[in-house]
C-alpha cells in the first residue's frame, strides 16, 4: 500500500511512542545534575539508547583541563550524523544532558520518571532530557518514512547547558566537528523561541581592615561599604522596568544579587565581603554598554567609603538571542507545523532567559528553539520540584520537528 512520507512519519511516530517514553524515562533516571557535573554516566547511557535505534553515536570526551575550568568533574559531548540523499543543508538539534540538582519539595523520586495523570514526573523530564528523546526519534521517524531527501541532520547532545554551554555547543563548533547551515535548540513550551534574553554576572569584592567589635572604628567595615553599594544597585533596578523589549515574551532587562559572602565573628569587622549579580539584558541591548553602567553605578556608590578597596570581576556573559533573516523559514515551517498539531495557533516569541542557543548564533549558524513542552515553564516546573511533562505533549513536539525536518530536506 501506497503511504506518504507525512503519513509514513505520522505512524511511526504513532506506533513508538512506548518506546520513546521507556527512552526518556531511561535518561531521566541517570543523574546527571551540574553542578557537581559529573556527566558522563549519564552521556554513555544516552548513547546507549541511541545506538539501541540503530545510530551510530560518536563521543567526543572533553579534556580535563577546560571540564575543571568551567567547573566540572565530567564531559562528553555526543555526536549523531544521519546524512539522506546528496547535497542539502546540514541541520544540528541541540539538546543538553546536564541539569540543575533536584533541591527539595519533591512529591515524587526526581529520578524515578514516574508517570502521574498522563505526565512524567522527574529533574530532567523537561528541560531538557525530553528534547533528546524529541529529536533522536524525529530523526528516526525521517529514517523509516523512506522519504526523498537530501541533506544530513545531526544531534548534538552536550552537557554543559548548566554551566554556560562552553564546553558543549561552543567547543563542538570551536573544534569543527560539526558545522551546521541550520539549528534547532531545546525549547521550553509550544511556542518557537527567536529571541532570548543575555546575562550577565559580575563579582563585586569589598575589602576592609578588621577590628574588635568593641573599638570598631579602628577599622574599616566591608560590610558597611558594601551595603551603600546594594543599596545603590537596587536603587538604580527600578528604572529596569521602563526598558521593555520591543521582542513579545521578553519583557525588561532585571538584575538579582543571588549570592553574599563575608565576615569572620560576630565580634569582628568584617574584612572582606563579596557578592554576585545576574543582570539579564534583552535583546536590544549592547552588553558592553550594559556591564559599564553597572561598573558606573558600584563605582560612584564606592565613592561613600573611600577606605574600602572595591574590585569588580566579570564571571559571566552570555550575549542575547536576537531574531534573524536566515532563521525566517525554519520558524515559519516550525509555527505552521506546531499550528496544525497542537491544535492552536503556535507563533514566535521570545523568553526572558538565556540558552546555548547563543553559541549558535556567535558562529554564524541560524538558530531557532523549539521542543517538548506544556504551554508555559511554569506549567513545566522546571528548575523546581516536581518537573514534569505531559507525554501527549513530547509526543506532538517529536511529530512537529520531524515534519519541519522532512520538509527542510525537500521531502
């Protein structure tokens, strides 16, 4: 009998999707949480289970020195090439293997992928261990079809997404081992990212003289310098909000202090205090422009306690997602795909966070997010306990992006 190859990859899908949940419950009951980021028990079991589909998985172990550097025990980035016909684009799918630790608050075994009402419950389920089971049977799914295409389609499951993505993606395009014409990154939810926000993290250190809490002016507080610097910092956030992204889902640019530090007794001036500050930028902004007004406002704060020596030092910065010409089709072809199979209309957006997807972008290859996912993170709990995916939903995302790829390859 006669079948399409949008039929042919319709019913496979249709007829693995067992397989595909036993798959991502697999990958999800292997910890793999970063930090500590000790990865690679989880990267062999992944590329166990791909080579299970009848895959060749290359393994490409990061060495020790820059795994150390970006603050991990373990890296192995995996490689998987399915070439079709002759000529055409090569097209990566990016998903990461690494997620962050469970915390507490847990109804459910973070690792135990247990299936509650129709959801996956699990750290990892969905962002971003769905998206693998996503894209490795899409890929399938084009295999089986019997499709006439022409191009190849890579997976690239890295493991770094956590930590900055530098050894992952960055290191994969570094290194020529892949280079892409067109990529698809994990997304979060129905709708197909475009655009994302940057970040930046700044260590500020303030250093004092200590002194007996009894003769306290005998020294010089760091803790009460630091203080006219947060209190000037938080000041200066409120005017954040009347910067909104011109980009839909994106918002204003934020700023958190999420870590302190300092202090040696409670009867000691403390001689030395550190803090760290995540400013999310949106898309518009110049990172460079971003990080010198920081500078400008810890600065002129610093001014109040000139006793005090203050240091600045850049931790991170990842560079925002801005949407591109190149990126035009993929998206078009994901929004009417994802349309038509999710039963409402699916546009493009951005999201108030960053991804590796920037990695993409830096090397010049159109990139564009899209994934397994309920409606929103929140419905997802990702980054919270009790993450958790709606399998009809991974499903449906795995028939989008098989469909979008099949038609990229001329099928």
């Amino acid at each position: 009998m006669f079948m399409t190859a949008e039929t042919a990859i319709r019913e496979f899908l249709r007829l693995n999707r067992d397989a595909e949940t036993r798959f991502l419950a697999e990958i999800v009951k292997v910890p793999s949480d970063n930090p500590p980021g000790d990865c690679d028990r989880s990267a062999e079991a992944v590329a166990s289970l791909i080579e299970g589909l009848g895959f060749a998985v290359e393994r490409h172990k990061v060495p020790d020195a820059p795994v150390k550097a970006n603050g991990m025990i373990s890296a192995t980035n995996l490689i998987v090439r399915k070439t079709f016909g002759q000529g055409g684009p090569t097209i990566a799918l990016n998903a990461h293997g690494d997620v962050v630790p469970p915390g507490t608050g847990w109804t459910r075994d973070p690792y135990g992928a247990e299936i509650v009402d129709g959801w996956m419950v699990g750290r990892g389920a969905a962002v971003s261990k769905s998206d693998i089971a996503t894209y490795a049977f899409a890929i399938a799914a084009l295999e089986k079809s019997g499709a006439p295409l022409n191009g190849t389609v890579e997976l690239h499951v890295t493991y770094d997404e956590e930590a900055g993505g530098e050894i992952g993606p960055r290191y994969i395009l570094e290194q020529g081992l892949s280079k892409p014409d067109l990529a698809i990154g994990a997304g979060f939810s129905y709708a197909v990212v475009t655009a994302h926000n940057g970040c930046l993290h700044l260590e500020v250190e303030v250093l004092g003289r200590s002194a007996h809490a009894a003769r306290p002016f005998t020294g010089v507080d760091a803790l009460e310098a630091a203080n006219a610097i947060l209190t000037a910092l938080y000041g200066w956030r409120g005017g954040l909000a009347a910067r909104v992204s011109k980009v839909p889902g994106i918002g204003s640019p934020q700023m958190t202090v999420g870590l302190i530090a300092g202090g040696i007794n409670t009867n000691v001036v403390p001689d030395r205090i550190t803090f760290r500050l995540d400013r999310r930028m949106v898309p518009e902004e110049n990172p460079a422009e971003v990080e010198a007004e920081l500078r400008a406002v810890i600065a002129r704060a610093a001014e109040l306690h000139p006793q005090a020596k203050v240091a600045v030092n850049r931790i991170l910065l990842a560079e925002p997602l801005t949407p591109t010409s190149a990126g035009e089709q993929l998206t078009e072809i994901l929004c009417r795909h994802a349309t038509a199979i999710m039963g409402e209309t699916v546009a493009a957006s951005g999201v108030p966070l960053y991804t590796d997807a920037r990695h993409y972008a830096k090397a010049g290859v159109p990139i564009v997010l899209y994934g397994a996912g309920p409606h929103t993170i929140e419905e997802a709990n990702a980054h919270r306990a009790d993450e958790r995916l709606p399998l009809s939903d991974l499903f449906k995302a795995t028939e989008v992006v098989a469909l979008t790829l099949a038609e990229l390859l001329g099928g």
